[in-house]
C-alpha cells in the first residue's frame, strides 16, 4: 500500500510524538484530538522538540517548518477518512479505544490498516470489533517517540502477513526497530517492566528502601539509566496502574496485583512528572 497521509488519534505524550516522527519523515499527518486546548498542548509540544532537534543540528531549521506544515489538526474524527494508515493513540482504557475502534472502521476505507499504540490492551479485542480484524496491529512506540527507536510490532489473532510486513516496513521508515510480538496482555516490555516497577513500590511501601534508595540500586548495580521509580513517574502512575490491570484481568495470576501504595498514590493525584509530583517532586 502506497501510504502518504497518516491519521494519529490523541494528541497527548504518545500521540504528539507519533505525529511528530511521521511529520518529520515526510508524511502528512492528521491529528485528531477531542478538545482544541489537547490539540494546541500537543502542537506546542511537537514544535519545542522539533526545535530541540533544531538546536542539535538533527535537522534543519526549515524541517522543522516543513514538518509543522504537514501536521493538520482536526477535531472531527470524520476527516480521518483521507488517511492511509491509522494509528490509535488515546488513553489506556478498553472502553475509549473500543469506541474509537468501532468508529475508525465506519470512517476509514476498507483497505486500510488500522493500528494501535497500545502498551497492555489486547489488539485481538480490538481487532474483533471491526470488520476489518486482518488489518489490525500493534504499533506500540516507546516514550519520548522522537528519541527511542523501539517499535513492538505485534500480532493479533487474525492479523496477516502482510499487514504485519505493511506496519514492519513503516517503522523502518520512521527510521525505527521493529520487533515482532505475539498478541499476549503487556506484550514484552510490559509484562517484564510494569512487575519490576510494581515490586520496586513494593519495596517502598513496606520500608525496605527509599524511593531514592531503589533507583541508586537499579543505576549503579544494574546500569539502568534511571531507577524504575523515576521511569513510573516519567510513564505515568495512572498508566502503571492501568496496565497493571490489565495484565492481572488478561493472566488472571496474582503476581500481577497492582501495589496498594501505587493506588492510593493515583487516588490522591499523584501521577508523576505530568502532576508535579510522584515518588520525586518535580
């Protein structure tokens, strides 16, 4: 399939960045948000990193123009229907994306591959909702886009070769690595990151360490680039405790029981970096 115009759903972290990898590598890109201050938060965040790249000599400073000038947002979903390839990219819930799911395979022509950035939700779910489920795939990106080369590629149910080939050859495009996973609750990055992150707040909870304790651990014994309380905060706590969920309801094992710490923190609103404070104060 001949793909040159790409409709990203959600204009938050992911989305944002998704848009602006495609934007810069020559795609035009329709951003599709809910509400205009999501959109204008989202443009304003892909315009600073274009600049960033701009400052590092990545790109030119007419690229980042460039780039800009083939993002087109819209808040009618309907304005979807021009696009070759759609990736979803809205929150980590089964009942928003089932809803988006439904609606994308109403608006997009029945050639098109429908994908989703999702880090936990089953594609074969949401590939049965359409009439399309061949079509439908994991394109799970990795936070911040721009930066992390990693693409999980992963496979539903009944999705084809050549859709798999399709969203592959994408990705190296966009100058990514994609990597080949079977549909499974947390994929692998989840299913081995989310227990580790859970078990680090564990060990907060019950006083082993502190927060500041766990990550020196995890850095200077591990050689991890920052501690798995820092990396919460940075994804979200919200999002850790979604995904959580979903793999102890996919797996139905208990080792996948969300911290009681980790909800009383999302209870009181502390999320991490986007709330201001998390396990760190920001």
């Amino acid at each position: 399939m001949n793909i040159q115009r790409v409709g990203v759903v959600g204009a938050g972290t992911m989305g944002n960045g998704i848009a602006h990898v495609f934007a810069r590598n020559g795609y035009g890109v329709v951003l599709c948000e809910v509400e205009q201050r999501f959109l204008d938060r989202g443009l304003e965040t892909i315009g600073k990193n274009l600049e960033r790249e701009v400052a590092k000599n990545k790109i030119a400073a007419a690229d980042k123009a460039a780039a800009l000038g083939r993002i087109e947002p819209v808040l009618d979903r309907a304005k979807l229907a021009s696009c070759d390839f759609v990736v979803e990219a809205a929150t980590e819930k089964l009942e928003i994306k089932t809803e988006i799911f439904r609606d994308l395979d109403r608006i997009c022509r029945p050639e098109v591959v429908l994908a989703s950035n999702t880090s936990s939700i089953s594609i074969t779910k949401l590939a049965a909702l359409t009439k399309r489920p061949d079509k439908v795939i994991g394109m799970h990106f990795f936070n911040p886009v721009p930066v992390m080369k990693l693409v999980e590629v992963i496979r539903g149910l009944a999705t084809t070769d050549e859709t798999f080939q399709t969203v592959r050859d994408l990705a190296v495009k966009l100058e990514k690595t994609p990597v080949e996973v079977n549909d499974a609750p947390g994929f692998v990055s989840n299913r081995v990151l989310m227990p580790l992150i859970n078990e680090a707040i564990y060990a907060v909870m019950e006083g082993v360490a502190t927060p500041e304790a766990v990550d020196e651990v995890f850095k200077l014994g591990m050689a991890h680039p920052m501690g798995p309380l820092t990396l919460a905060d940075f994804i979200g706590l919200d999002v850790c405790l979604d995904i959580m969920r979903v793999m102890l309801d996919g797996l139905g094992d208990p080792k996948y029981r969300p911290c009681p710490l980790l909800i009383k923190m999302v209870d009181a609103g502390w999320l991490g970096r986007k709330s201001g404070r998390g396990f760190y104060k920001y």
